[in-house]
C-alpha cells in the first residue's frame, strides 16, 4: 500500500525508452504505437505442438497477491499454462508496467491500483477488454457495479461509474468502513456513563455528530489496562491523509474538482467544513496520528488502544488474528458516519494486460478463471481480499466461515462493505490522479499541523492544482 514514486523520473525512464525502442530495426508492432484497438494473434497458438505455454505477471506482495500466487498453481494443473506471479510494493509494479508497456519487459499481467488505469488507458497503453470478454463469454453483470467501473474509462476525466471500456478486471475491493469495538459499546457500566454525560443511547454512530461525542468519550478512557484513544485513521503526508480525508469530503456533499470546467474546487464551503470537522476530530486521535499509515492503524486496533477506526474492510483481517491480536472477535463494522451522507473512499485493485503482451488471449483466460464465481471465493478463503462479485457475498463458504476456535463469524463485516459499496466513490478519476494526490497532501498537512488555517491552505491548494492542471 506505500507510496510515492518519483513521477518526473519515471516518465522520464519510460521517454528514453521509447526513443532507444523507435530507433531499433527490430522494434515489435504490439508496443505502443497504432491506435487500431486489435488484440495480437496469442502466442499460445504459435508455439509447436507440446511446448508449454508460460505467462509472467506482476501482482502486489499482499494477500490477494499471495492468493493469486497459490491459485496460479491449481491452473497449470488444470491447464497446462505456467504463471509466474513475482510479488512486490506498488512502487516497483509501477516500474515494471511502464518498462513492458516500452517493450522493455516481458510481462502479460499486471495487478494496480485503479487509479493507473485512467493514466495508461489514456496513452493506449493497456489491452481493451471488451472483445475478449465477448470471445470468452465472461458475464461482467456478476460483478459489483462500483467494483467493475474501477476498470472503465470512457476518455472523460471525473466519469467513475460512468461506464466506458473495459481495461481490466476487478480483484478486490475495500472500501472505508468504520471500525467499532463492540466489547465496549456493549458493556453496560460505559453505556451509563455515556447516556449520563451525552443524554442518548451510546450506539454505533450513524451521524458525524454521534462519532464525535463518541470519540470524545472514548478518549483518554481506561479499560481493561489500556488507555484508549478515541479513534485512528491513516493521516500520513503523502497520501493517507489524502485517503481519510476522501471519506468526509465526499460525505459532506463536496467534490475535489469542477469537472466541467477542469478547475480544482477545494475552497467550497462544503469541502472547508469536511477538512475542518476531519481535523478537529483528530484531538481524540493518538499521539502521532499525522504520521499514521495502514499499518499503525491497523496494529493499533489490533493492540486494542483504539474504540474506533475509520480503515480499509479488507484490514479487518487484522484484528483477528490470535497469534498477533489482543482483540480478536472484538471488532464490528458499520458504514461510515454521515454528515450530508455516508459516501465512504473506495479502495481496490484490479489486473491489466500491457499492449506488448504477445499472449493476450492467455493473459486474459488465466484473469478471467482468477476472478471467476468459484475462485472470487476462493481468495477470500484464503485471505485474499475482500470479493468483487455480487454472488461471492452470499455464499455460505464465507458468509458462515467462523474464526478459527470461536463462534464469530470471521467475515461479518460483509453486510456493512455490502451497503458500502452501493455509495462509495473513487479518487478521482483521471490520468493525473497521482500526481494531483501528491500535491494536495502537502497542504492537508500542513493544515493538519496548524501551519495554515484550513481555509488557507484548501486555497493554496486550489492555485496548486489549477497549475498542475494547465
């Protein structure tokens, strides 16, 4: 999950490699050149009689990838086909696209993160899915809508959910759900004590206004030997803080950028008030909190400091692990407090073909059975990720599954990621998301840090991105 790379020095890499690539007499025509949309001839179909067919992709050293890895093994039984699955940190997937997609590399399958696939698709980088989807007869309605349009883009900046071509398919989602130590919001003793200081029931909270109250509560409370902090969420400059914050900006109404007019729209009064009641709410945060990534959240819930989080679905794995976690089973999950609504950040990642694969229809089949009915299941039961299908999310196989010598469900946060993603939205969607990221952070933090009023510095960052935009 950790970021960033350098942006400038890669386009600059990919750049030199494409005028070392033009200059070669032995240059291949499936590299980047040629807007013609033709998939190449499979090279499956080529090879002699016998000799065994070998694709090499590139996945993501998490749990989906790991699963990905084991399932790879069961196809070659099945099929005779060979995938190598190297796992490794998104920075360096990144690399390796940019140096297949210049021909440079000799990889079929790539795992990314969706926000790539607006930024390669744009430059005819990625294979269109659409007619192998219709040669091989893959029924792409089985998937979870908003999972499936982290895969399409139709050429028009801002269009998440919008439909367009296929340039991928979806391998899991997570998007924000919030986090709630259920041991505690049960315990009768601290219900008391939160009706008598509040006036109301203490419940999950539903509304901005009951996570505060909520948090303020928590904060500071002993329990069970612990000192607890009210809550945690990833506020990392670079792009956690950019992630948490997606969640309230979203809810309260307001959008990152004018997509009509190509103009960042950050100094809303709908988007000063989300940055200002995200920023006020971390007083009930642990200390540090403006350096947390995915992990400190995770190992803090997991340690039992915390009484919420507002984190990733699929993290959830996390807490329920006996041989690392102090509180497995504690932990239940409900949408995202809403302030105008509950419209959580999604999170997901997804498996391109680079244009210079010369086994497409390989690449594509192998994809295809990865993220099929039975194996959409199959990687959640190993660990992989929380399903991108609709039907994965009633099969007894997962919705039944216990933890490991409990009675708890292991997967019971399924019903609140099922809510999730019916409103849950992606970063915007567009090729410069990346580096638009980048940019905003530095003024979230510095916003977080008190260096700038709020207002300030969502103006400072509005000039920014017009900049970066121009």
């Amino acid at each position: 999950m950790n970021k960033k790379l350098t942006k400038a020095s890669l386009l600059l890499l990919l750049c030199l490699v494409f005028l070392i690539s033009a200059c070669s007499s032995n240059s291949s025509s499936n590299g980047n050149g040629g807007n013609t949309g033709e998939s190449n001839t499979p090279a499956s179909s080529k090879k002699p009689a016998g000799e065994q067919v070998t694709l090499n992709g590139v996945f993501l050293g998490a749990t989906w990838g790991q699963a990905t890895q084991e399932l790879a093994k069961e196809y070659e039984k099945e099929t005779g086909v060979k995938v190598n699955i190297e796992l490794v940190g998104r920075d360096v997937i990144y690399q390796k696209l940019a140096l297949s997609i210049a021909g440079q590399a000799n990889y079929d399958l790539f795992n990314v993160d969706y926000n790539w696939i607006p930024e390669f698709a744009s430059s005819n980088s990625l294979v269109p899915l659409d007619d192998l989807v219709k040669k091989y007869n893959v029924d792409t309605s089985a998937y979870l809508p908003r999972a499936l349009a982290l895969t399409q883009w139709n050429g028009q900046n801002g269009s998440f959910g919008e439909g367009g071509t296929l340039y991928g398919l979806p391998q899991t989602i997570h998007p924000h759900l919030l986090w709630y130590r259920a041991d505690l919001f049960n315990d009768e003793q601290i219900k008391a004590e939160f009706k008598a200081a509040y006036g109301y029931d203490l419940i999950p909270p539903q509304t901005m206004a009951q996570f505060n109250d909520a948090a303020e509560f928590f904060h500071g409370k002993e329990y069970d030997g612990q000192t607890l902090s009210g809550w945690a969420a990833q506020g990392s400059k670079g792009f956690g803080n950019v992630h948490t914050w997606l969640t309230f900006l979203y809810s309260n109404g307001a959008d990152v950028i004018d997509w009509d007019n190509m103009t960042s729209s950050l100094s809303t009064p709908e988007a000063i008030e989300a940055t200002q009641t995200w920023i006020d709410l971390m007083k009930f945060s642990p200390a540090g909190i403006h350096d947390y990534t995915f992990a400190e959240v995770a190992s803090d819930a997991a340690q039992g400091k915390l009484a919420m989080a507002l984190h990733w679905s699929w993290s959830a794995f996390e807490v329920d692990q006996p041989e690392t976690s102090q509180t497995v089973g504690e932990w239940d999950f409900v949408q995202t407090p809403v302030m105008k609504e509950s419209i959580p950040h999604l999170a997901g990642w997804s498996i391109v073909i680079p244009k210079s694969s010369k086994q497409q229809d390989e690449a594509f089949k192998f994809m295809a059975w990865l993220e099929s009915k039975e194996n959409d299941v199959r990687q959640a039961e190993l660990g992989g990720g929380d399903p991108v299908r609709t039907d994965s999310y009633l099969n007894p196989a997962l919705s039944e599954l216990k933890i490991v010598g409990t009675d708890i469900n292991k997967f019971r946060r399924y019903e609140a990621l099922q809510k999730a993603m019916k409103t849950t939205k992606a970063r915007p969607f567009f090729p410069q998301e990346e580096k638009w990221e980048s940019t905003v952070s530095e003024y979230l933090s510095a916003a977080q840090l008190g260096r700038y009023t709020v207002e300030e510095a969502l103006k400072m960052a509005d000039t920014a991105v017009n900049e970066m935009l121009k």
